[in-house]
C-alpha cells in the first residue's frame, strides 16, 4: 500500500507543479459576437452567394423568344446566417513578447451546400513587442483596410469596388511614430483565384510562392492615411490542353491609396484601387492567353486583366442615430496585350459597375436596427475587344432593399 501512494505521488507531484508554474502565465478569455438577421427584397435577379444573400452585382439581361427579360424577375430573403461568434485570448508572454489570438466563426458557411454551418474566419496569432506586431494566421486581406473601409449594412461590404477576403498569411507590422509599415506574405483559403480548373488555390499554390504585399500607413489626430502594393504570381495550368507538362504563369500588381478623416459629427473614407487579376478578392477581371507559342504542344502564354475602382462612404458619428451613404465605382481596363484565347475571371463581361447604397441605423443598448437602399448598374458588354475590355454595352440595375437587426454580446 505504501509503494502504492508512493508512486501515485511521484506521479501527480510534476502535474501539480506544472499546474503552479502555469498559473504565473494565465490566459484570459474573452466571449463576443452577435446575433445577425437580414431580410431583403431584390427588383430583379442577382449574381451572389449564400442564397441571395452576398450580393455581387445584377444578373445580366437575357431575353427569351418573346422578348421577356428572364432575369426581370424580384425576389426576396430572409437568413440569420452572418450570425458571429469570436474568441479572444490574452495573457501570456513569450519571447519578450505579449501574445495573443482570436478564434471567430459565422454561420455563412463556404458554399450553397453548407449554409447555416460554421465556417472559419479568423484564427491567428499576435506577438506585441514595444512597437512590432507579428501575426500568424488566417486574418483580412492586406487590400482590406480595418481602418478604412465601407460601413455598409450589406455583408458585401462594397464588393466588387472594395476588395474583400480572409487568407492565411504571416503579417510584421512596425511603427515608428506616426508612421506604420506592414509586410505580408499569404496564401488563399475561402478567397480564391480562377482559371480553366475552377475557383481554386492550386494556381498561387504551384507558383511556389506566397502573395507579397507592403503598405506604409499614417495616422496623427484626426487622420489616417496610407499606401500599399502586391505582387501575385500564378501557374493557371502544369499541363497544355494536349498533355504536355508547362510552368507558364500569370505575374500581378496591385496598389490602393486610401484616407480616412473623422470630425465631431462625420466621418469621411476615401479610396482608390489599382489590380491586376482580382477575381480571389472578388473584384472584376482575370487573365486572358494572349500568345499561342506552340500550336501542336498547346503552349501559351497570358497577361492580367486590370481594373480601377474608387470608392467614398461618408456617415455621421451619432451614438443612437447614423445616417450613411457608399458610392463607388469599378471598370475592367482590359489587358495590356491582345486577347488570342480564352479569358478567366469573374465578371469578364462586365465593363464597368457603379453602385450607390445610403443607410440608416439605430442603436438601443446591445440592440441595433439598420436599413439599407443598395442601388447597382452592371454594364454588360455581348463582346470584347482586342484586349478583352467588354463592348456592345447594356445595362442592368438591381435595387436592393435591406433591413438588419443585431443584438450585440461580450463577456
């Protein structure tokens, strides 16, 4: 019996004392989130997802034999899924430095055939020294600026004009001073490119390198501003379409400029955007072949759609009331070669997009009422030109009516 307790002690003793030792380091957490439901009404049918309920843009005009616009038909929807719930930890040191993390989750699912399931859309790691951060993990998109971006009530969040995404990346951010500046190395997850297998990551996934991005941001008092640039390298394909093996690829830059200026009573965010190849972060555009290199071994070669947007969104600051209103604007420039071959992407065939959204909210305790106008015109184009820019334009509009209801938790 003696040996017996003997060796139960010298078993449990470690765990007690490791258990002692981790209480000098404890983790906080944290428990937020929200309880989300959207109800809208659409005055014809829409390009989006989840349902109806992330809008891209109105469906193009499509007659019948008759002459009837099938797409002229309205709509509507009521879903919960952009219910939120987030983890957030604290508490503990390593390396000299604070660490950190988040856990967040929705029920938007990743496709049609999972809504109303939990999917994944934050999940990193921060380490904060005295004026470096570095972050691991899956996190927004470096075009995403979480200072500077549209409030709308609409999930889109201003999509296809403001670039949209969460991937896994490695993030250092350094301030000095007023100034901030941020490298990112990223993969894709949920956001994804496109090409002649789908929408997929396998084409940045073989270029064997990550998406690089660099930005400098400023902020002193009332204002926040800033700069930024990717480069982007996929393979749309390691075999021709008659089975030879090919490492052709698809180099991208991106650039975004932004402000942001907050008065007493309003605030004013402004932003431009320059891209090549977006469709991963839901922007118009792609990449075309623009070069038949070898006709009986099916070699080719490409060049990037690019696109410009530009975007405002302006709201006043009331703590029970906010009025808001996003306008902005998107176009495909085409590509800087002549088209020879097919063309990949999203909205291709699209020229250019304009989009006007005024809200309202109101605010009561946890409990916030919004309503929503989204009004959007797609200029379709039945062809293209030499470099794949859409022409023979026609218009399609979609009015969006949206109304929100949040009821907000922590603990």
């Amino acid at each position: 019996m003696k040996k017996t307790i003997f060796v139960v002690l010298i078993l449990v003793l470690p765990i007690i004392s490791f258990s002692q030792e981790e209480k000098k380091d404890e983790i906080k957490v944290n428990l937020s989130g929200f309880v989300k439901s959207d109800f809208f009404w659409d005055s014809r049918q829409t390009v989006s997802a989840r349902e109806g309920h992330f809008l891209l843009w109105p469906s193009v005009i499509s007659e019948d034999l008759d002459g009837n616009d099938i797409n002229s038909k309205t709509s509507f929807n009521f879903l919960s899924v952009q219910t939120r719930v987030s983890l957030g930890m604290s508490g503990t040191e390593a390396f000299g430095a604070k660490v950190s993390g988040k856990i967040e989750g929705d029920f938007f699912a990743q496709a049609n055939d999972n809504i109303n399931l939990l999917r994944l859309r934050h999940a990193y790691m921060k380490m904060n020294w005295e004026n470096t951060e570095l972050l691991f993990g899956q996190y927004w998109i470096p075009m995403f600026i979480t200072s500077c971006f549209p409030g709308t009530v609409s999930f889109n969040t201003g999509v296809p004009i403001q670039p949209f995404g969460r991937n896994p990346q490695i993030r250092l951010t350094h301030k000095l001073g007023d100034i901030k500046l941020i490298a990112v190395a990223a993969s894709q997850r949920d956001y994804t490119s496109r090409g002649a297998a789908g929408v997929s990551s396998i084409y940045l996934r073989n270029s064997a390198m990550p998406e690089l991005s660099a930005q400098v941001h400023f902020a002193k008092n009332n204002l926040i501003a800033g700069v930024g640039t990717s480069y982007k390298q996929i393979v749309p394909q390691i075999t021709t379409i008659l089975g030879y093996a090919t490492n052709e690829t698809v180099s991208s830059f991106n650039a975004i400029a932004f402000l942001r200026i907050n008065t007493s009573k309003l605030t004013l965010k402004f932003e431009g955007i320059y891209g090549q190849n977006m469709p991963d972060v839901l922007s118009i555009g792609g990449f075309a072949v623009t070069k038949i290199v070898d006709v009986t071994k099916g070699f080719v070669e490409y060049s990037p759609l690019s696109t410009m947007s530009a975007w405002t969104d302006i709201h006043t600051n009331g703590k029970k009331t906010q009025f808001g209103i996003f306008g902005g604007y998107t176009q495909n420039l085409g590509s800087a070669n002549d088209v020879v071959g097919a063309i990949y992407g999203l909205g291709t065939n699209i020229e250019s997009l304009y989009r006007v959204s005024p809200r309202v909210m109101f605010n009561s305790g946890n409990v916030r009422f919004a309503i929503e106008s989204e009004y959007t015109i797609a200029n379709y184009g039945s062809s293209v030109d030499a470099k794949g820019t859409p022409t023979d334009l026609t218009a399609a509009n979609n009015l969006r009516m949206l109304a929100s209801v949040y009821y907000f938790f922590k603990k």
